[in-house]
C-alpha cells in the first residue's frame, strides 16, 4: 500500500468506528449516524479499490472489538460493513440503483437476523420467538377486547415482523442512496443518477 492508500485507510477505519461508538453511546443522532456509518469505506473503495476497502472494514473490526468488546464490535460487519463493501462496489462500476438496493436490502434484513441470532445465543433464548410471541399475544388480545372474529397466528405475525424488517430496509436504503448522491460528488467521487421513478422522490442536487 502506498502511504496514501495506509492514511486513508487508518483514517476512514476510524471514522466509521467512532459513528458506531456514537450510535451506542449518544442519546441523539442515531438516524444520522446510521446513515452515515457505511460512506467512510465506500469512499475508501471508490478511491482505492475493493482491496482497500476489505483492509479497512478489517481495521475498523479490530478497532470495535478493542473499544466495545468482541461481541458489539464485530456487530457493524451485520450489515453495515457488508453494505459498504457492496455499495462501494456498485458504485465503483456504476450499477443501477435498482440492482445495487435490491441486494442491500437483502443485505440489511439479514444482517438484523444474523444480530438477533447472535444476541439470542449470548443471553440463551430465541429472541424472536420472543418478541413475535408476545406481539401475537397483545395482538390475541386486542382482537378480544374488541370481539374481532379474527385474530393473527404466531406464523402470521413473523411473516409481517419480516416484511416491516424488509420494508424499514427498502427505506433506509433508499435514504442512504440519496445521501451519498448527495455527499460524494463534493469529495469528487460520484455514484450513477437516480432511476428517472425516484427523480421526483429526491428534492437534491447533486453538481
């Protein structure tokens, strides 16, 4: 690498640690940072290549598993260290928006997966099953306070925690496209231009 290339690197690595530290520890900004989070080591991929961008996500790892520990360290690989690879490497070669959100939300939903598996498997209990569980019996409930003739099963109400996981995702992806489109032109690395259906969602200009 040339000493370049190290700066970056060292400097982008740090960037993104300290908006994953921000996330955990500041009371405000959380919609911000997490937006934020992954264009550092897209930047990174965008000037230096794929390679660089795998050196960086690897520095960043080992500087969260130092500050936070090995469990919330190695978390902002699932999605966001993921997503940066892929955005970065879209971007990199110009692909249509369609192709590259497709994928990350893909990416997004299970990397929310992969945390709750692994924070399940820290505490010993399936946290879904949880979670969903005690949604389907609120929902019980309501449907008999107020004599519905129906009420949500179990299956029914994970099939719609999915599809919320999977439609917050389509959100922030789309959010984190129009930042970008935004944000990197100014640092001289631009990304390809809005599909003309989601022209009139974005009120930016990007020269």
């Amino acid at each position: 690498m040339s000493p370049r290339q190290m700066t970056e690197t060292a400097y982008m690595a740090a960037s993104t640690g300290l908006l994953w530290v921000a996330i955990y520890y500041l009371p405000i900004g959380d919609a911000l940072f997490r937006l934020a989070i992954p264009l550092p080591l897209v930047l990174l991929q965008l000037r230096h290549g794929g390679r660089t961008a795998l050196e960086g996500v690897a520095v960043t790892v080992l500087l969260l598993t130092v500050l936070m520990g090995p469990v919330r360290g190695p978390l902002m690989l699932f999605p966001y260290g993921l997503l940066s690879l892929w955005l970065g490497w879209c971007w990199r070669r110009q692909c249509s928006w369609w192709f590259s959100m497709a994928v990350g939300v893909l990416i997004g939903a299970a990397g929310f997966l992969v945390r709750v598996a692994l924070v399940s498997l820290l505490l010993g209990e399936n946290l879904w099953v949880v979670i969903t569980g005690a949604a389907s019996g609120l929902l019980n409930g309501l449907a008999d306070r107020l004599q519905l003739p129906v009420a949500p099963t179990l299956d029914q109400v994970q099939v719609a925690a999915l599809l919320l996981v999977v439609a917050q995702n389509i959100v922030y992806l789309l959010a984190l496209h129009a930042v970008a489109w935004w944000v990197l032109p100014r640092l001289r690395q631009a990304i390809p231009d809005p599909p003309r259906l989601l022209r009139p969602l974005l009120a930016l200009d990007p020269s």
